[in-house]
C-alpha cells in the first residue's frame, strides 16, 4: 500500500507542476542525511568556543 501510495503522490506532482520526472538517484538521502549531520556537528563545535574548517579528503 505504501508504495502504491508514494507512486499515486510522484504522479499527482508530476502532473500538477507539469515538470518532467528526474531521478535523484539511489544515495540521494545518504548524501542529505551526509550534509545534515556535518552542520549539526559543526553547529555544536562552534556552539562549544571552537573554531571549525573543514575540507573534504577524497576516497
């Protein structure tokens, strides 16, 4: 039922906005959930008298 339910909502959007669909792709949420929890942890270093920069090291 879920599923059917978030499938009715997609196209309902679709259809009302008149917007063409686009994949946000599988890790979508991992990346927003990523970019959340970074501020949240920064927000509170800084909230504690620290100072924080940050750069991202690659894989």
């Amino acid at each position: 039922m879920a599923v059917g339910r978030t499938i009715l909502e997609i196209i309902y959007y679709l259809l009302t906005r008149k917007e063409p669909y686009k994949e946000l792709g599988a890790d979508y949420w991992d990346r927003q959930r990523e970019a959340k929890i970074v501020r949240q942890t920064v927000k509170k270093l800084e909230g504690l008298g620290y100072e924080v920069k940050l750069e991202k090291v690659g894989a």
